[in-house]
C-alpha cells in the first residue's frame, strides 16, 4: 500500500527546512531543496518503522493489530 505524505518546505537564507504535514515530529532541514526533500524521505520512514515496531509490541501486551483503511 502507498501512502502519499505532504512535506512543507521553506527556504530560510541559506538553509531549506521542512516537515511533514501528517506527523510534525518529522521535520528536517539541509543546504538544498533536493537534499531536503531526501532527508526528510528518509526521516519519514525511520519514524514509520519505529512507530510499527512500538505497534508490535503492544500486540505483545494483548493488545489486536486489526487494518483499516481511510
């Protein structure tokens, strides 16, 4: 599944920072556009793999992993 995430993006002097719309703790900032806008790809996904592994061991605690769709 694919799921599509907004990165808001800025350039400030000589610096360009950015964080994605859907989870704020994602924020990033880099010397270029393009070094901005991988970095806070890769950042994203770190913080996606963390909050799954976190997922999975509240299964461990009982809790049920169940998917739904928006």
């Amino acid at each position: 599944m694919t799921h599509t995430y907004t990165a808001l993006i800025q350039q400030r002097g000589e610096w360009w920072v950015g964080r994605i719309q859907e989870l704020p703790s994602v924020n990033c900032q880099e010397r270029t556009r393009e070094e901005l806008l991988d970095t806070l790809k890769i950042t994203l996904g770190e913080m996606l793999e963390i909050n799954r592994e976190e997922a999975v061991s509240l299964t461990q605690n009982g809790y049920q992993a169940v998917a739904i769709q928006l």
